[in-house]
C-alpha cells in the first residue's frame, strides 16, 4: 500500500484521538480501578465492530486479522492514572484539560497511550485487507502497580506471538518527533527495603543495648561507597535511598530502623550486582554491631530494564521515516523511568518507542508523576504512524 495513506489516515483521526484522550484524562483511575476506563474502551472497540475480550480485572484484548497471512502482532497501552494532585497549569499556562478526580490524574500519559492505540485500531480496521498477519491491540491494567501484567501474559500466552510493540509519551522529547532505536531505553529497578533489628533500650545507657540507628546509618554510606568502588565503571546503576525510619522518642533506643528506596539499572548482570552489594553490606554492617537485617519482600529485583530488540527496532524506526519522513526520528537519551513492559520484551522480541510531548511555547513538559505535567497533543497522529509502521513492517 502506498505509505502516505497512513499518514493520511491517521492525520485523519487527529481530533477522535484528542477527545478521547481527553474523556480519559479527565476520569483517571487508579492502578486495578480502571473500570469506567474499561467501559468507555469497550464502547469504542464495539462501535469498530471488532472482537475482543475482558481480561481478569480491567484490561482488554482486541483482535484485528488481517486479509493476509502472517505475523501475528502485540500492541500495548496502559490504562491507569496516579494518586497525584493535578494543578490546573502546566509549564507556562492553564492546561487545555484537567482530572475531575480529586487527588488522581494521568500525570505519565496513560490517558495519551489508550488514545494512539484506539486511533491505529481504526486506521488498521480500515486497511485492513492489506494487513499480513494479526494484531492484538492490548489495553493493560495497573502498570503503575504492575498488579495487570501478569494476567495480559498469561492470556497472551494463548496466541502465537511473533513480536510486540508499544509507545512511551516521553517529556524528555521534543514534539513531532518519535525515537524508536535498538538497545536499551528503561531503566530496571532493583527495589530496596529491610529492617535493622537491634535491642532496645535507654538512651543513657547505649552499651545496655543494640541501637539499630547506628548499624543504619553506617549502612547507608557503605552502601554508597561500594557502589562507587565495585559496579562496573562502564556501567550506569543510580542509587536513591529515599527512606531512613528509626525511633520516636529522644531518650529511648528503638528496636528497629527501616530502609528503603530503589536502584536503577540498565545491565542485567549490574543489577544483579547491585542487590548482591546492597544485602552483603547491609547484613554485614549489622552484625559488627550486634544487629540482624530482616529484608521486606520489596527488596529484589523487581523489574529488568526495557532492552529493544535491534532487528524490530530498527524495522520500525525506518518505517516511520518512510511515512513520516525523517524529520519525524528524534534523538533522546535512556530513560531512568522502570516499565513492566520489560517483561514483554522478555517473551517477544520487540521495542518500546518515545513519543515526544514537550513544547515549551505551549507549556508542556514538565516531568512525568508531577503535578504540573501536560502533553502537547498534536503529537499523537505521529503515534498512530509508528504503531502503524509496526504492523506493516517485515
């Protein structure tokens, strides 16, 4: 088909996409709340006629065949908000939509992904005999929580995937401009949490107990040290320890100080590293002064970074030139933001593209999770046409 049909098409649905991506914005819900979410996607999948399915708790899997053999294709979006306050403003003016929900927005562009992805729905349902293959249009619950991605895997499993696809509104890129590039682009989280255990006591008397405080605190700056002197100087592992809770009252030691935050990687086998380093120093800190570590569940490895597969990567990326032009591929660096679409890519070869937002004579943006962040909208018939190219790659 000729390439400027697509481009056509989805220019076409500009303004479908910027209602709905509003409707979704002004109704955020939570991670596993998505349920009025859920019903305004079921309307819109039903009024394109196509068949889908209403996963365990909120997400939905809608099918596009296409009139000719082949792939058979993922694409995925996200459904739920944040529990952040939305202010009224953006960077440089009052937004163009803001939440109703008090206390909830799309403050990382979820609202933007279900959009896109319903606009390629209706540009590939329309082009749909020059389709090779099959196309499963995700929509996923809780990403925020990942309390979703577990149950869209486990019914993905019933398909014979070949590859997947899915986009980021990123603040970080100017917009009119997508990046779609082999290798890594999210970071993974290496999730860090445990208790020192100590002995409690009087605060007049330290040598009479076993003051967890100050294990912690060593701890803490041991932590950092090793990092500096044993991961990979090639390497990029980012340390945030963000939680530092111990004791109430100034006379009496506690039994317990808690730690807590994340780190962030983008190499497998330094992130591995990492959690080693941070449980080797942590319980043996604790033992030189008569304290035991007791870890949280939280603290593994809990997502592995996002890693684009370079042959899809790079079919995608040209296809989007080829319709777009290549004034449309933006350059951006890595992000340190974590996504369970990571485990997607671990099951399919695929890639996860950015799709720029920011424009600062408009306002936007402002970093993800923030109360003032915002989205320049004329971006997302650029993300039909990478979505699109997806599918029409070989």
């Amino acid at each position: 088909m000729e390439l400027s049909k697509v481009k056509e098409l989805a220019g076409a649905y500009q303004d479908y996409m910027v209602k709905m991506r509003r409707e979704f914005h002004r109704h955020p819900e939570l991670s596993g709340e998505e349920y009025h979410t859920r019903e305004i996607l079921v309307r819109e999948i039903e009024g394109m006629g196509l068949p889908y399915k209403l996963l365990k708790g909120t997400g939905i899997i809608a099918v596009i065949e296409g009139g000719k053999p082949g792939k058979h294709r993922v694409i995925r979006a996200d459904m739920d908000g944040l529990p952040v306050k939305e202010e009224a403003c953006n960077l440089k003016q009052p937004k163009a939509c803001v939440s109703k929900i008090e206390g909830a927005c799309h403050a990382c562009g979820h609202d933007a992904h279900m959009a896109v992805l319903l606009g390629t729905m209706k540009v590939l349902a329309q082009i749909r005999d020059e389709i090779e293959g099959t196309v499963y249009c995700c929509f996923e619950e809780g990403e925020e929580t990942n309390c979703g991605i577990e149950t869209m895997l486990e019914m993905l499993a019933e398909y014979p995937i070949d590859e997947c696809f899915a986009l980021h509104v990123y603040s970080g890129l100017d917009a009119g401009k997508v990046n779609i590039v082999p290798g890594p682009r999210m970071a993974g989280t290496v999730g860090i949490g445990f208790h020192v255990k100590g002995k409690a006591g009087h605060g007049s008397r330290p040598d009479q107990a076993a003051n967890p405080i100050v294990p912690a605190a060593h701890i803490v700056t041991q932590i950092d040290s090793a990092f500096l002197n044993q991961i990979n100087a090639e390497e990029t592992v980012t340390l945030g320890l963000c939680v530092f809770q111990a004791g109430e009252t100034t006379n009496v030691i506690p039994e317990d100080a808690y730690i807590g935050g994340t780190a962030r990687y983008f190499n497998k086998e330094e992130g591995e590293k990492a959690l080693a380093i941070i449980n080797t120093v942590a319980q043996n800190t604790a033992v030189c002064h008569k304290c035991t570590i007791e870890f949280a569940e939280r603290n593994k490895i809990s997502l592995l970074p996002v890693v684009n597969d370079p042959g899809v990567a790079s079919r995608v990326q040209a296809m989007t030139g080829e319709i777009c032009g290549a004034d449309a591929l933006g350059e951006c660096d890595r992000w340190y933001a974590s996504e369970c679409y990571s485990m997607y890519l671990e099951k399919y070869p695929g890639a996860l593209g950015f799709l720029g937002i920011r424009n600062e004579g408009y306002g936007s943006g402002a970093a993800h999770h923030n109360g003032k962040f915002d989205i320049d909208e004329s971006s997302l018939y650029l993300g039909v046409c990478a979505e699109v190219g997806f599918v029409l790659s070989k």
